[in-house]
C-alpha cells in the first residue's frame, strides 16, 4: 500500500514540476523574457545561484 501511494505522489510530482514548466516557458516567451527553453533554463539556474550564494554569505555572517 505505501508502495503504491509512493509511486502516485511521485507522479503527481512530477506532472506538477511539468505543468509550472509550461506555464512558465509560454508567459516567458510571451513577455519576452526569455527567448527558447534554453535561455529560461539558464536564467532560472542563474538565479537560483545568486540566491544560494546570498543565503550562504548571509549565514556565515550571522552566526559569527
């Protein structure tokens, strides 16, 4: 039983992760902030850097 509903929150998972993709792609395109999946893929992870890199500096900070 637990192996069934494991492998249906992983589909429902991963239907979710593709739908917001969609979404995000076609309002990116249509708004021109991205110009192919590529590019969004690439903006998106650079973002995602930025951010990670100030919560790391933002930690050591502040428990020092």
């Amino acid at each position: 039983m637990k192996k069934i509903l494991f492998f249906i929150l992983v589909i429902l998972f991963s239907v979710g992760i593709y739908l917001i993709w969609n979404v995000l792609l076609e309002k990116s395109l249509e708004l021109k902030l991205a110009t192919s999946a590529n590019d969004l893929l690439l903006k998106l992870f650079a973002i995602l850097g930025g951010f990670s890199i100030l919560v790391l500096f933002s930690r050591r900070y502040l428990f020092v």
